[in-house]
C-alpha cells in the first residue's frame, strides 16, 4: 500500500514534516525519489551530507530517521542535485538565478563541466569516476544510463514496501512514474487537500497530455493536477512550534484528523 504527499508550493508547503508524522502514525517507510538543495542556501546541510562522502538533503534525513530499521538518507533518496545561485542567467539545467552543480543519481555522480565546483565537493565527494557534461543533450545521455535506472529500481522497491509513504520535491504532482498510490495528500499551510490516488494518477496524465500512456514526458505541476480532479476531503492542519516539527510522534498526533480522512480514501491501510 502507497500513499504520496506532494505540496501545492515550490517550498516551504509542510511535505517534509507531513510526511514523517504519517510514517510514524502507519510505521511505513518513507521514500523521497526525487531531491535537492542549494551550496548556498543550504549549507548546513550540504557539509552534513558531504562529510559523510555523499549528497542528500534534510528532507531524506528525516524519512530516513523516522522510518522503522536504519535507513540511510541515499536508501530512500537515490536522485539528488545540488544547485547553487548565480548571477549570470540559469547556465546549463538552471532556472533563472541558479545553477546545477552535481547530481547523484545512485552512486553515479554527474558534475556540470562548465560550473566551478567548490573544493568542498572535490574534497569529500568519490568524483573522480563521475560523469562532466556540458550541454543539454549529453545531460539526457547520462540521465537514461544513470537517473531513470535508479528511480526504475526505487519503483520496485516501493512496489515490494508493505507501507509506503512517498514525498514528492518542489511543487511536483509525480516524483516517480509507475506507482499507484492508494491516496494522496496536497499539503499546503493550514491545510491539506486528499484525493483519491487512482483518480489523482488519471488527472497527472490528463495534465501531461499522456492519458493511457505509462511513458510522459513532462513533469506536472500540482495546480495543473488539482484542477482536473477534486478532492475526496479537506483538512485543516494546526501550525507547530519548530520543536512539534521535529517530533515525527508529536505531528502524528497533531495532525491525527487529517491523518485519519487519508486513511480512510486509502482504503486497506
């Protein structure tokens, strides 16, 4: 049984903590495919992740940590890019006012040739094996050889979980193609919205112009998802002291309301 939780914000929507409260109230584990943070923004939590020889973000930190076993951050989390800011337009992947510097994909690194890397990364980071690209179409070489493969095996992995809670990055309707999540949870502040996951899934390739094709091509935006389908039950969601945040038992009991309507659509749970 699958449940996906994505935000209706690009940031700050309460995924994160959503998502680690409802595998502390189900004990299922929790999956984030998808990731990714900023050298600059995020610095506390790059040096983490690299002194650890790798690169995740806080997010998978804490699904990994509220999850039953000893999950490590890259078990749940296999695709993850490090974006830093930039005063010279998007460069190579970048939206305006950043660029890509790394993405792990597995244990494959992938470095954009034409950014400077910080000698941090150089330092900590195994990417003396990793792949330099330089333009677009050499990107999507290296992400059919590399990415799709390690989402592919996260998606079996997902469909072998006896309970799953899967978090989507950004304001992103499907993190990964291929599953089918019994219900689905579009948190956003003071709120969240469940649907049903079967007609969530319909409304993703109704968005995406794919409707009865397994392979889009295009990543759909929740606010394009939403207005296709609407919502089995509405709930509130009270705020929290950033302490209440870092509890996933507290927000499972804070948010037990909302956590029961989900419960309820995915049926079997």
């Amino acid at each position: 049984m699958t449940l996906l939780v994505v935000g209706s914000e690009r940031v700050d929507a309460g995924k994160t903590t959503f998502s680690t409260g409802l595998v502390a109230r189900t004990r299922a584990v929790g999956f984030k495919p998808r990731a990714g943070n900023d050298y600059w923004f995020h610095h506390d939590d790059y040096r983490s992740a690299i002194e650890r020889g790798t690169l995740h973000g806080k997010d998978a930190a804490r699904l990994a940590a509220a999850s039953p076993g000893s999950l490590d951050p890259t078990d749940i989390n296999p695709v993850h890019r490090l974006w830093q800011p930039t005063h010279d337009g998007g460069g190579l992947l970048g939206q305006e006012g950043r660029e890509f510097l790394i993405d792990r994909a597995g244990e494959q690194y992938v470095c954009n040739g034409s950014a400077a890397l910080p000698e941090s990364a150089r330092e900590h980071l195994p990417l003396s094996d990793s792949v330099v690209v330089e333009d677009v179409g050499e990107f999507n070489r290296v992400m059919e050889r590399a990415h799709i493969p390690a989402l592919e095996a996260l998606r079996r992995t997902i469909e072998t979980t006896d309970r799953a809670v899967v978090e989507s990055y950004s304001d992103i309707a499907r993190p990964i193609r291929g599953i089918e999540p019994d219900g689905v949870a579009v948190v956003e502040p003071r709120r969240v919205r469940i649907y049903d996951g079967p007609r969530f899934v319909k409304a993703c390739s109704v968005a995406s112009g794919t409707e009865g094709s397994f392979h889009g091509q295009l990543e759909e935006r929740v606010s394009s998802v939403t207005g296709l389908a609407d919502p089995v039950e509405t709930a509130s969601l009270p705020p929290l002291t950033s302490e209440q945040r870092r509890d996933p038992d507290t927000v499972a009991t804070e948010y037990g309301d909302a956590y029961d309507a989900l419960l309820a659509v995915a049926d079997g749970w």
